[in-house]
C-alpha cells in the first residue's frame, strides 16, 4: 500500500521532488539514495544511461550533460557510480523525471515505507 507521498492521484515522485516541501523533499532523496546504494551498479548505470538517453529526446542538454558525466570515464562502475549517482540527484533532484518508471517505483517503496500508512 502507498501513502499519499507515493503513487497516487495526487502527488507523483516528481511532484514529491520538484513541489514538496522541505520535509517531502528530504524524505524522497533519502529514499533515492537508499534505493541506489542498495542497487546494483550495473542497473544503476543503465538507469542513468536511460535518464540521459530521455533528456536527450527532450531536448535538455544540460541534464544529458550531467547525467553523462556520472557514466562516462574510468571510475563509471562500481561503488563510484552508485555514490556518483546518488549525488548527482540529491544536488539536482529535478533530474528524477528522466529516469524510468523502475527507478522511480525503487525509489517510492522506499519513500512508502518511510511514512506512515494513509487511512
């Protein structure tokens, strides 16, 4: 079961992230790095790859840019991606809607389980 911080028909992780308020916000970035370093590195790359990948088909640059930098060069594997990753989203947490629908619903189990469960 979700709360009212995951999915719903009300707030979204996206929204959670871009919209919440300091309490929220800090609760999904927690989640999010929860759920990274507690990933394997590997997916963790592809995900990232995939967040770029979409960046790039909308048109943002930037993003593409900054998620790129977490994959690209000779420490892109291991403990440094995850680490990489986890610090690219707490600094820049609007990236999230890029990523795919897995990361995200990674990320709001993890969210879910922080919260109370809604009546």
């Amino acid at each position: 079961m979700h709360t009212d911080l995951a999915i719903n028909d009300v707030k979204t992780l996206d929204d959670v992230v871009t919209n919440g308020d300091m309490e929220e916000h800090a609760s999904a970035r927690a989640a999010a790095e929860e759920y990274i370093q507690n990933s394997d590195a590997l997916k963790v790359r592809d995900q990232v790859l995939s967040a770029a990948e979409t960046a790039i088909q909308n048109l943002d640059g930037e993003a593409a840019w900054m998620l790129r930098g977490v994959i690209n060069g000779p420490n892109c594997y291991g403990q440094y991606v995850k680490g990489a990753a986890a610090q690219l989203l707490m600094n820049n947490a609007h990236l999230i809607r890029y990523f795919p629908a897995d990361f995200k619903t990674g990320i709001l189990d993890r969210l879910a389980a922080r919260q109370p469960i809604a009546a």
